[in-house]
C-alpha cells in the first residue's frame, strides 16, 4: 500500500482549497518508525494522524486532538482502528471500517491538479448512514492523495493536489 500511500519522512503536500477556509491544507510526515507513520494536517488546526501501512491495507490508529507542539505519537495507545485504503484496489471492492463504507470506484483514472496530471488514479468513495455528506479521496502512485472531494449533495467542498516534496 506504500505505493498509493507514500509515508517517506520528510515529505510535504500543499493542497488547494475550494469551497471552505479548512480544504486548503498542508500534510506532512513528521514521524516514521517500521510500518508506523505520523501524519500532520495543518489548516485551521494541526491534527496528528498515526497510520499503519501493511502491503494490504492502510489503518488509521490514533488521531491527536488540536496540537500546536510537534512530538511522536507513535506509541500511543491505538484509540481507532479504521481502514482508510484496502487491496485488492479493484473497481467495486466494498468494506465497512469506524461506522464508514468504502467503496472502490474507479481504477486507472487520469486526475488533473494544479500540481499536473496522475495516472492510474484510484478513487474511493465514502458514506456513512449517519451523514448526508459524502467523501471521494483519489490516490496516486508514488505521490498518495491527490484530490479529495466531500458533497452533501448540493455543495462540494475540494481540496486539489498544488505540489509534492518527497521524503527521505
């Protein structure tokens, strides 16, 4: 799963926002350790995500609330245990995860982003029964999420890939 989600230490990426002050966003690995990785969301908040990546799956295991000092949570106790990005990654795979459904739509895609074109684009599609809204994040290989779009139906909230800094 590396490959679609990549967790090199080091790496940055700059999305552009649309439609709400907090799509545009800032990730960056600020920890990694084995198949841990510590991934920062900066927007409004900066929020610490701790994921595991196996060569099936990706789980996310600990999110931090609000945090303003950047310090590993690699350790902490997994408080979620939610699989964001599953194989085989084939069009139509289904699996349920933390009250989620994930459904696999589209493999192959070509995504257009201010940062270029991706190919071999994989799209997942997000609902719960809980909310109106729902999630497509698209992956690409060698770079991860590259387009993440949320809709209730009427509106559409985007956050577009503007560049990538690789890791080391």
């Amino acid at each position: 799963m590396d490959q679609y989600f990549p967790t090199l230490l080091g790496s940055v990426w700059k999305y552009r926002g649309v439609g709400n002050e907090f799509a545009q966003f800032m990730r960056t690995v600020t920890f990694r350790s084995g198949n841990r990785a510590q991934v920062e969301d900066a927007s409004g908040a900066n929020v610490a995500t701790v994921y595991v990546i196996t060569a099936n799956e990706v789980r996310r295991v600990f999110r931090s609330a609000e945090t303003e000092q950047r310090r590993s949570l690699l350790n902490e106790k997994e408080t979620l245990s939610e699989v964001i990005l599953r194989s085989p990654l084939k069009q139509g795979e289904t699996w349920q995860s933390g009250g989620v459904t994930y459904f696999i739509e589209a493999v192959g895609q070509t995504v257009s982003v201010p940062a270029g074109n991706y190919k071999d684009v994989v799209r997942v599609k997000m609902s719960q029964t809980i909310s109106t809204w729902i999630n497509r994040d698209s992956y690409a290989p060698g770079v991860g999420l590259v387009r993440r779009d949320s809709t209730d139906g009427t509106y559409i909230v985007s956050s577009l890939l503007e560049s990538y800094t690789r890791g080391r």
